[in-house]
C-alpha cells in the first residue's frame, strides 16, 4: 500500500501491551525464481502499543477448598478501563455475568446462577468477587469468563478467560513431579510450593520455588504419601490492576514408589554350528549372554532376567525362560530340530518395573546335507541303504535317480533317502551306476528354503558277494 508493508495481528487480547520489530529477508533468485543465499537485515526498532481494555478484567480464580462436592473458587475481576469505554456510545444500564466451564477450556461455558451484577451508571460498577461454592476441586479445574452488557441486554464483549490452577502429580522413584496447569490472561513469575506429611488436611510448609510449572521433589521416601498446594504469582504488567496476583491450586497428594525400569541388557548369542558338519544337530545350542545389570545406574534394585525368543524373524516373542539368580548372566537354549531364532532379554526389579528390551538378536540354522555315491545293499546289514553321510537341519528333499538310459527308478522327498536299491515297483535293481538330483530344502530362520545349489551325482550300486 503506497510502496509500505502492512501486518495484521487478530491474535492479540484487549488490555494487554505488545511490542513489535521488523526483520528484512533479502535473497538471490534462481532462473526459475527459487530464493537461495536468504540474508537476515538487523531488526528495526522496537514499537509497542497497548490494546484498548473497555471489557472487565479477571485477576484471580484461586482455590479455597478441595472437596469433591463443597469445594470452592474464588473469582475476582475490575472493571473496564474508564479511559477506553466511551460510555457516550456504550450507555448504561451495566451489568457483568459470570460464566463457568469445567476444565480447563474455551467453549461450554455458562451463566453462573447468581452471578449477576448490574449498575445504572458506569461510575456504579464496581471491582467484583463471587465465591463459587459446591464444586468438586479435587477431580476439575474450572474456567471463568465475564460477559459485560451495555444498554442492559446488549452484549458489548467478554473477559479474557481465566482458569483455576490445577495441580497434576507424577509419582516415581524417590519423586514426586508437580505440575500446574493453567490457562489465564496474565504472566506468572513465581510458584511456591506447600507441602504436608501428615495428609491432605494436615500442616503444610513451603519446600521451594520455581518459576516454571514444574516442581520436582525428590525429598522424599517411597511408599509414603506427600501432599501438596502451590501458590502462583502473577502479574499483568500494566497498570490499573494490582501488581501483584495471587492464586492457589487445589490440594492433591502423592506417594513415590518405584516406576524406574533397570537399565535393558546387552545380548550376545552363538552357537557351535560349523560348516563342515562334524558337529551333531543334537549338540548344537546358542548360547545367549549379557551384561550384569546391577553395574548400570539406577539398577541395584534388579533381581532377574527373562529371556524372550520368536523362532522366525519377525514373529511373536514368548517367554521360555527367567532366570532368578541377578548374577547369572549365561543361558543355553534349542529348539527341537532347529537352532535359528531370535531372542531379546529383560531385567526386572523388586518392584516388578521390567526393562526396556535388550537389543535383538537373531541366529540362523547351519544346514549341512551330503551323500555317498555307493552302497551295497546285499542284506550284510552293511551300508544296505543309501542314506545321506551327513544330514542337518534340513525339511525336505526332492530326491530323483534315474539309470543310465535317464529313466526314472526311484524317487523320495524324505531327506533320510533310505533307498534300498529297488525300484519304483519294489523289484531289485541291478548292480551298475545311477545318477541322481536333489534339490535340498533347508530350515531356515525366515522359513523353509530352498538350497542354493542342485545335488547331482552317480551312485555306484554293489550287490557283491550276496
């Protein structure tokens, strides 16, 4: 607009004094107008201007009693400003209606039974209290707004909203973390904090201040109860009102216990598998060992350990096994048939907190099939069967023989073989060379799968001496 910028805020509130600096952003452009090389200008200098305050103005909604039936608020307010009503065209009568929401919020309100105040004059009107009685403080905060009427019945605006301070607790370990919650118009600064060790009615002493919401106190046992009220200090920084605005939150109380998990172990598994085969599928087992967790901060109190297992990758973890020594940080395991799997552990306090998972790991089976290329199965009840030499961790098998002229004499999916040198119709076969494929499907840790390489070959079949 007659080459000047212009900005407006619609985010601001009546009465309150805001302040504003503008920051240049200059760029280079790109052939296709991208910006790049963005350079911030120094900030121009500071304006500020305070909002116009013709509504009322709420100072205080500070909790008198917790109670769940007969607890009690107290809601104070002043008057719009004089000197920005005009009350030439804003004329009496006057009136102000409390309104009340439970929780802290911004809709549902409604019009407190009672809570109606009127003047024929502005110089009539007055700085308000009303004391909200039967409400139940322990469970909800409330929130409160003042409508203010020109002409009787015409609604000129609204106060700002203003909520009581609720007192949240969060229990652990040897703390109790306070937190307030609140939603009012003006700025708190300070918070003290009041607490009682004989009870929600019993005598409070302050324990400290803070300026945030958040109060941690760690002076204190577990298992014992703790209750507490803080008072806040707050101010609306302009003048008109008092300086100084003091609210209470509702009484609440908490007991430490422990909620703090040990420290999650660090797994390691292996296993004696080899490529070779020298070592039996039944002699196979993975190991799984950890760190001792009572050395990690926070841990001391840990008194066992579950080991968790999935026999594929992916799948659901059960329990199979806890180990109830804190000191024994050894476990073996297997499956029947299969050694593949993946395991997590978990260490669990006194308390029963249990620890994050321990880092997963998986393990895979190490198949090993192999076969002879002659047999003799002359009824000496020596090498009368074709088996295979050496056979691990394998499900099945696509076995095929055929004679030298490719026909086909005998064929099994059992990977035992067990071929005893007949053929498909059960009558002996000649003594000479065959040859034979086999796809070898292995188990696996994602599952049955298939070798990577065909097993072919020649067997030689003796029927000597018989």
């Amino acid at each position: 607009m007659n080459g000047r910028y212009s900005y407006t805020d619609r985010t601001v509130e009546r009465g309150k004094t805001y302040c504003y600096r503008i920051v240049g952003v200059f760029a280079r452009r790109t052939p296709a107008n991208v910006p790049f090389n963005l350079v911030e200008s120094l900030a121009s200098a500071e304006v500020c201007v305070q909002l116009q305050r013709d509504v009322p103005l709420i100072t205080h909604a500070t909790v008198d009693q917790t109670d769940p039936s007969v607890g009690r608020i107290t809601v104070r307010w002043t008057k719009p400003n004089v000197n920005d009503l005009d009350t030439i065209q804003n004329p009496g009568p006057y009136r102000f209606v409390l309104e009340r929401a439970t929780g802290i919020t911004r809709n549902n309100f409604q019009p407190i039974a009672g809570a109606s105040f009127s003047s024929a004059t502005f110089k009539g009107l007055n700085d308000t209290t009303w004391i909200d009685n039967n409400l139940n403080t322990v469970q909800n905060p409330y929130s409160y707004r003042v409508a203010f009427y020109i002409r009787r019945d015409s609604l000129l605006g609204y106060s700002q909203i203003a909520s009581s301070h609720y007192l949240n607790i969060r229990s652990s370990d040897k703390l109790n973390e306070l937190r307030v919650d609140k939603s009012v118009p003006w700025t708190n600064f300070k918070y003290d904090i009041f607490r009682s060790t004989n009870g929600i009615n019993g005598v409070y002493d302050s324990i400290g201040t803070t300026t945030t919401e958040v109060y941690l106190d760690t002076n204190v046992v577990n298992k014992r109860e703790y209750c507490y009220y803080v008072r806040a200090w707050g101010s609306y920084s302009f003048t008109g009102v008092p300086d100084s605005l003091i609210n209470f939150s509702q009484r609440r109380c908490g007991t430490p216990i422990d909620t703090v998990p040990p420290c999650a172990p660090v797994l390691a598994v292996n296993n004696n598998c080899d490529s070779t085969g020298t070592v039996l599928e039944q002699n196979i087992i993975n190991r799984l060992s950890w760190n001792l967790v009572t050395r990690c901060p926070g841990s001391k109190d840990a008194i066992l350990y579950r080991i968790y297992y999935a026999n594929t990758e992916g799948g659901n973890f059960q329990l199979i096994a806890t180990i109830n020594n804190i000191l024994d940080t050894v476990y073996t395991h297997r499956e029947a048939g299969s050694v593949a799997g993946c395991y997590y552990v978990t260490a669990v306090d006194s308390i029963g907190n249990e620890s994050r998972r321990s880092n997963v790991i998986c393990i895979d089976n190490c198949p090993v099939y192999k076969l002879p290329n002659a047999f003799t199965p002359n009824g000496d009840k020596q090498n009368d069967i074709f088996t295979p030499i050496n056979s691990r961790y394998i499900s099945k098998v696509e076995f095929k023989v055929v004679n030298r002229w490719g026909g086909l004499v005998f064929e099994t999916t059992d990977p035992q073989l067990n071929w005893d040198g007949k053929n498909l119709s059960g009558n002996e076969l000649a003594e000479g060379t065959y040859f034979y494929t086999c796809k070898v499907f292995e188990q696996r840790l994602s599952g049955e799968v298939m070798g990577t390489q065909i097993l072919s070959g020649y067997i030689e079949l003796f029927r000597g001496g018989n």
